[in-house]
C-alpha cells in the first residue's frame, strides 16, 4: 500500500491547504497591520483631544506660581481637581504635567499628576524628579522646547517599565512671551486594542480550520470520481503492457469518457500501445545502429583524450615545478578541458576552461578554444591579450552561440610571478609555502564566446618555492549526492588541506575520492576536471 504522501490526493489537498495557510497569513498580516494603525490614530486623537483640553485649565505663565506652592496652594489644588476629573472622565490612564532640564533633557520634575482612580498604578508626588527613560523622550522633550513640534506622540506597544502597552502624549504649555514653560502628557493604556487583534486573530483561525476541513471532504470527493478512478485504470494498463506488450482488446477510451486532460491521457495510452507495438519489430536494427554511435563515441574519447596533457610526469627534466591534471568526462566526450605547455624556457602556459553544453557539439567546440588559445598564447601574448583575441575570434563565427569559461595564467619560473586572467570560470585555490588551500578570490571578466568586443583584466600572483595551485571545472564543487547536496567549495578545500604538502598527483587523488565518497552511487551530471601545480624555484640560483 503506498504511503499517503505518494497519493495524489494528498498532494492536491496539501497544495490547496498551503495556498489557504498563506492567503490566511497574508490576511492576518495585513488585517493586523490595519487594525493597530487605525486604533493607534484613534488612541492618539483622543489622547490628544484630552491633552488640549486639561492644557486649558493650566496657565503657562503660573508655572512659577504653581511650583513654589510645593503643591498646596488654593490655585495650584483647584487645577489639580479639574487635570485628576478629565483623566477619570477621559478613558486616560495618567495626565500629568512635567518641566525638564532643558540642559541636557535627561531629568524631568512632576508638577500635576493624576491618575485614573480604577488603575492599579502608582501617581507620582508633586515635585518628584526622576530620570528620563530614554534618548528618545530626551529628542522629543527638545522638539517641543525648541518649537519645532507642536504635538508629539510616543508609543509603547509592548509596555515599558511601569506600566503595559500604552501611548503617551505631549504638547508644550507656551506662555504670553512665547516660552514653553512646561509640557501637558496624557498616557493611555491599549489593551483595547491588544484584545481586539486577539479576536480578530483567533476569528480568522477559526474561520481557515473550517475551510480548511470543507476543501478536503469536497476535494476528495471530487479528486475520486473525476481523478483517481480513471488513473486506476490507466495504471492497470500500462502495468499489463509492460508485461503484455501486447495491444489491449478494449480501449481505455472505451471505459474512460472524460472530455478533459484524463480523457486525454487515455487516448495517449490506446495511441502509445499501438505505437510501440509496432516499434518492437524494429528493436534489432535499433540495437544496431546504438551499438555504431558507442563505437564512435568510444572513439571520440580517446581522440579527445589524446589531445589533452596526459603523460606525466610532463617535463622530467624540470626541477622548478611539478604539474598533475586529470579530467573525466560526464558523457563519453566532455566539454571540459586543460591545457599546459611551455612557451619558452622560462614561461609556463596553464589552461583551466568550461564549455557549455555536453556531448559531442561540446567536445567539437572544447578542441576549437584549445587551438585559438594555445595558439594565442605561444604568439607570447599576456593572459588578457590571448583572451581577448580568442573571444573576438570565436565570436566572429559562433553560429550556435556557444560559450566557455576560462582562467588562464602565465607562470614565470625564474621569479614565480603568475600572472593570470578569469574569464568567468571558477576561483582558483592558492596554498602558500607551510600553509593550508584557500580560495583566491579573483575578479572575473565574461565567458569567451558570450560577447564580442570584450577586454579582459588581469592580475598577479607571486609565488614563493613551496607554493602550490589548485585550479577546477564546476564539476568539483557542484557534485551531487543521491540527497541532491552539492559538494561545495568547503568540502573541495577541505579535501585539499587533508594532507596538503603531497605532491600534485597525490592531492588530486585526495580530492576525487573526496568527491566519491560524497557522491557514492549517484549518477555523475557534469565533467570532473582537476589540475595542480607545485612551484618549486630555481633551486640552483637560490643554493
């Protein structure tokens, strides 16, 4: 019995239910967003509305009157009772009037505090100096001050300190002299407005598991008459085909009488079972005619084999420097290759490049760029020069706008100046003389046969005796397990530094049964193409 997530029904339900949990979540979103912006406006109205009208009953010119009262004066008390009877009247939790130090704003003075009678808080005395609470009361202090700002309001959704989640506030009590002689602050609570998302929030929950349990008792009823039977019925077909190989003796068609995509299908059935029946009796010359093409292929492989470095060691004569490379192709040809070859004594040409594509359009195009590059190169150009010259050439006649990436660096072995040029290809990996593999993290410049006209850039590296290179194909970083992971540049590097003072045949080796035990039985998508290049020196010069 197959599990339930391999159902088709199961499939559509949960695709349906996900679109519904993101309609539902956007709602929510957008309904929460909505409901606090407009309840906040109402909040901040009415507590300015409040704020406006306690301010009438407090003179900015008695400021000095009402604090040099200490709070007891027959003015001061008849203020107090109108600011305390408009906070219980008003929905407001505190109305309280403040004088900062205008300093720095960083301490406030209680002149007139009320609070609401029913709230479980606690009113602040007259003449009561406290900290400000933060930087942002200090800017808003400052704006009133300062005139800049008639009116400001300050919002803390989640509480702060002593009190939940409220608003407060403020405008400035301004003389007959034009002085702001102190500020008027209305703070109100909202829990309204928490409860009221809580409600909409828990309707709409409501209302998506309701939904949620109509789409799957009429989906399904629908999924089975309209989908599954006919499925049934055209799996147990095409099962007894593939024993048969016979044509059937009633049609699908005939049991199956859809007129949409189903009723499709199984003339597609009838039609394939006529269609392959009768392209068994020319399997044989099939077969043999598959077997010339591997011939071929099979040839094809060892000529492009062949034009590749593939003789080491390449140059035993050469003490200054050992050189490894090695590709396997995805298919029987590839499109990746490598390339190395003296341009003169004290010149080493090294060739990393990609070519889009696989198979033998690939290989065709691979043996192309190898010539142009090589030839450019032994012309003793500098790397940017041999690929801007290649790209013009290739571009000049590339019909089916094929394209390959390429990093092309020029080795000079008397100093060890590498000086080299990326045509979109992968970053090259540098270890210094006693230390580990690290991406050099070069500038690229675009694939050759991309775009005609392009200059190219380049740069230099100086490497010391000791230093070795690590150059590579996607195919390295971009294996893929039976998982569907990739190997990455991490575990590349990290094979690298397993035991990074071997020699170049030993790390490429340490790479590739890194890249395999990764892969295991996986099948192998793209060319695996590695080089490494160890710079030893002139030994001689330097004794």
């Amino acid at each position: 019995m197959k599990k339930l997530s391999q159902h088709v029904t199961f499939k559509s339900l949960a695709g349906i239910i996900s679109l519904l949990v993101v309609f539902s979540a956007i709602v929510l979103i957008i309904g929460y967003n909505i409901f606090t912006e407009a309840l906040l406006q109402q909040y901040s109205d009415g507590a300015y509305l409040t704020a406006k009208t306690a301010s009438s009953f407090v003179n900015p010119d008695d400021m000095d009157e009402y604090v040099n009262s200490g709070g007891k004066g027959k003015k001061y008390t008849e203020v107090w009772k109108e600011l305390d009877s408009i906070c219980n009247s008003s929905g407001s939790t505190f109305v309280y009037v403040i004088i900062p130090d205008t300093t720095d704003y960083a301490h406030i003075k209680f002149i007139f505090s009320t609070i609401d009678h029913n709230s479980p808080y606690t009113i602040y005395d007259f003449g009561y100096v406290r900290e400000t609470t933060n930087d942002e009361y200090k800017v808003k202090y400052k704006a009133l001050y300062d005139k800049t700002s008639k009116r400001e309001l300050l919002i803390r959704d989640k509480g702060y300190i002593e009190t939940d989640s409220h608003i407060t506030m403020m405008i400035p009590l301004v003389g007959k002299d034009g002085d702001v002689k102190g500020i008027m602050c209305v703070q109100r609570q909202m829990d309204i407005l928490s409860n009221m998302r809580n409600s909409f929030m828990s309707k709409v929950v409501f209302a998506l598991l309701i939904l949620v349990l109509i789409v799957i008792v009429v989906q399904s009823l629908f999924l089975h008459h309209t989908l599954l039977k006919p499925l049934k019925l055209i799996s147990e077909e095409a099962a007894r085909f593939s024993t048969d190989s016979t044509v059937a003796e009633k049609k699908l068609t005939d049991s199956i009488r859809n007129k949409d995509e189903i009723g499709a299908l199984a003339g597609s059935i009838d039609h394939m079972e006529e269609q392959i029946y009768a392209y068994i009796e020319n399997i044989t010359n099939i077969t043999a005619e598959k077997q010339r093409i591997l011939t071929e292929l099979n040839l094809a492989t060892r000529i492009q084999a062949a034009m590749l470095p593939n003789v080491f060691p390449a140059f035993p004569e050469r003490a200054d420097f050992d050189i490894y490379a090695s590709m396997d192709p995805a298919k029987e040809v590839g499109g990746d290759f490598y390339d190395f070859f003296l341009v003169d004594d004290d010149h080493l040409c090294i060739v990393m490049a990609d070519v889009s594509g696989k198979g033998v359009p690939a290989a065709l195009f691979m043996m192309a760029s190898k010539i142009i590059l090589a030839n450019n190169a032994m012309l003793r150009k500098s790397p940017k020069e041999i690929l801007t010259d290649t790209n013009n050439t290739i571009c000049s006649n590339n019909r089916e706008e094929m394209f390959v990436s390429v990093w092309l660096g020029i080795l000079e072995l008397s100093t060890g100046k590498l000086t080299a040029s990326n045509a979109g290809h992968e970053y090259p990996v540098l270890r210094k003389p006693d230390g580990e593999f690290e991406l050099f993290k070069d500038k690229h410049g675009f694939v050759i046969g991309g775009m005609d006209g392009m200059v190219y850039s380049e740069y230099e590296i100086d490497l010391k005796p000791g230093s070795k290179l690590f150059l590579y194909t996607d195919g390295v970083p971009e294996a893929t397990n039976a998982e569907e992971e990739l190997f990455g540049n991490e575990r590349m590097v990290a094979a690298l530094n397993k035991d990074a003072s071997a020699s170049p045949k030993e790390i490429l080796g340490n790479v590739r049964s890194a890249v395999d035990e990764f892969v295991k039985n996986a099948e192998q998508f793209d060319d695996l193409t590695m080089l490494c290049i160890e710079y030893n020196g002139d030994k001689e010069n330097e004794a």
